[in-house]
C-alpha cells in the first residue's frame, strides 16, 4: 500500500467540487485515472432523470481468478459547504480549513478504492472480475443508484464504502425511508385589518407539528419536518404553504404507523381551522437486513481478519445505495470509511483509517470466493 499516493490521491479528489448534481469534473477524472489503471469505463445516462450534468462511473476490469465478480461503490457528490476544498492535515487528522465540508464522505470511500484495486494489481495478485461503481446524486435521495441499470453489472456481491465510524464498521441493518409533501391553502387577508378572515396556513402547520412525534420515536423509528416554505408578507394572513417531512425505521409497520400518525396531525390542523390539505406520500427507499450468516459477512469478516481489523457489525438509521442494491438483488453492505462529524465543517478523518480503508479493499478481492 502506497500511504502517499493514497494521501494525495485523497487530497486531488476532495479539491474537484462535485456537490450533488454536479459531479461532472470528478468523473472525468476519474475515468482517465481508472482507464489508466486498465479498466474498461462507461458513464450511463442516470443524469437524465436525476437531473446531474453526468451520469453514474462505471469501471470494469476481468480477472484471472475463478470466483463471482465484485463490486466496490462510493459516490461522487458532496453535500455544502462544498465548494473550493482546502484539505490539511494535523498530525495524523486530516481536515477542511474549516469553511467547508472535507467531504470525506464520500470522496475517502473513492480514494480507498482506487488505491486498494491499484495495489491488488501492481502486487499482481489474482482476482477474480471487479467492477467499481461511483454514482451520482446520493446525498439527495439515492437518485444515481436508483436509475443505474443493474442489468449491464455482474456483480452479485458488493461493498459499499460510505459509512462513518472506524474502519471494521459494518452495516448489516438500514432503515427504509418514507416522504411526506404536504400543501396547506389557508386563505389570505389583511394582517392589521381583518385577520380574522384569513385562514393562516402557517398556524394551521404549526399546530400539526406541534402535535406529532418527531426525532426519535423508539431505537427502531425516526421522523423530521425538514423544509417549510410559505407567506408572502407580513402584512398578509398566509394563504399557502408548503412542507416537507421525513420518517425512518427499521420496522415496516412502524414506518407506516408513523406516516399515518404524521398525515393525521396535519388533517385534524387543516379540518378545525377550515384548510385544505393536499398530501403526497413516497417510498424512498426500502430496509434491508443481513443474515449473520449470509457469505457476504463471511467474506467481509476473513478480510478484516486479513488486515487485522477488527470486525463490528451495526444496524443505521441512515440510508445509503447500500439499500438499493439489495433491493435490485445485489447483495450489498455497507463499509466504515473512519469519516467522523459528516455533513459539517467539522468533519475529519484520520490517515490511519483512510489507509485501513484500503488495506480492506485489496484484502476483500483477495478473500472474495
């Protein structure tokens, strides 16, 4: 393993912006690195409907190891502060200057893949095919591995690297997800003069919200009300407002329990304050759940023994590709890339993770069977 390629692979990575919807510039570079490498690579058409400017990576390279074809994921897009990165390093942490994301997720998962195949291939170790799958758009909803057409992949095996915690984390368990859209029409009136013949839709919303379960429900279940958009003016009762909702679990009666507790609250709001209420409701994604003894732990747990890493199955409340694949029928877990306080300009990863992470990667194409 090359600790300083891997470094300042890292580092040229994290400085190509790629926030969701816009991970163009990070795919065509790596396409050329990976056609370097010997893969074969296509970038599909999922950018159509997920409205990208590029669609999924796909790189492709055969083996001379008689065993299934692997699969190793990560995704190109960032959340914001994501733009004009400057990664450095403290001791043996690497961080943002603090303006932005560092964008570890998911651009450590990348890095670690890319120097892990690198090794396997300079060591000239046997493999059997290996297939690498960077998707777009993953932070807002899946949408690149949703539309990839699984069709053209072999694999029937693979290993996502997206997860926070150290490397040896495991996820074995992840939520399903359901959205909930709603539109209150209140009816507007002037504020100072005759408010009382206004329907305030932002009153109407609050009072639902106010009686919902919201956060963490039990271990099982989580929900959120994430955006609220409405009024026009101060001086106007407010006649129309938007809002949009989430909830999680790991239980699928819960789950429905949970949306069907949700819409009540805002269809009890909307009926005593003479609103109407117009409801949309989406599956997101599904659950998935890992037998103990399903041969992709086996394989993941003689890897992590391989490389002296320590092997710590988790259940999640988050979602990741990890829950579309298997839903396509491609058996799939996610990986702890050792990314910690995701999401926020705090967040950082150590070099002794991010090597870990590759040292996995070269050790599952070696234990894949």
């Amino acid at each position: 393993m090359n600790r300083e390629r891997l470094i300042s692979t890292f580092f040229d990575i994290v400085k190509v912006n790629s926030v969701s919807k816009d991970e163009k510039a990070l795919a065509l570079r790596l396409k050329a690195l990976l056609e370097e490498m010997g893969f074969e690579t296509i970038i599909d058409d999922a950018h159509i409907k997920a409205g990208s400017n590029t669609g999924n990576l796909i790189a492709k390279i055969s083996g001379n190891k008689n065993v299934p074809a692997m699969m190793l994921a990560a995704h190109l897009d960032t959340v914001n502060p994501g733009l004009n990165i400057k990664p450095q390093i403290i001791g043996d942490v690497i961080t943002s200057d603090g303006t932005t994301i560092l964008a570890a997720d998911d651009k450590a998962g990348i890095a670690s893949i890319l120097e892990g195949v690198k090794s396997v291939i300079e060591k000239d170790i046997s493999h059997g095919d290996i297939e690498i799958v960077f998707t777009i758009c993953e932070e807002i909803g899946l949408l690149g591995a949703k539309y990839l057409d699984h069709s053209i992949l072999k694999s029937k095996t693979a290993f996502v690297f997206d997860s926070s915690g150290d490397v040896g984390t495991v996820i074995v368990q992840g939520p399903a997800q359901k959205l909930i859209n709603a539109r209150i029409d209140g009816k507007a009136a002037h504020a100072g003069l005759s408010p009382e013949k206004g329907v305030d839709a932002i009153v109407t919303a609050s009072r639902a919200i106010s009686s919902m379960k919201l956060g963490r429900i039990d271990k099982e279940t989580t929900a959120n009300i994430g955006i609220i958009r409405g009024g026009h003016s101060t001086n106007i009762v407010c006649d129309l407002l938007n809002l949009e909702a989430e909830a999680r679990s790991l239980d699928p009666k819960k789950l429905d329990d949970q949306v069907i507790h949700m819409i009540k609250c805002l269809e009890d709001a909307c009926n005593d304050a003479n609103a109407k209420l117009t409801i949309d409701t989406q599956d997101c994604y599904t659950g998935f759940s890992i037998d103990s003894s399903d041969p992709i732990l086996k394989i993941a747990e003689a890897a992590m023994r391989r490389s002296n890493i320590i092997y710590t199955p988790k259940s999640t409340g988050g979602g990741s590709d990890t829950n579309i694949l298997n839903k396509a029928g491609i058996k799939a877990v996610t990986l702890g890339v050792g990314m910690s306080n995701s999401h926020s300009t705090e967040e950082f990863i150590t070099i002794d993770n991010l090597e870990k992470a590759a040292l996995l990667v070269e050790a599952l194409i070696q234990e894949m069977k």
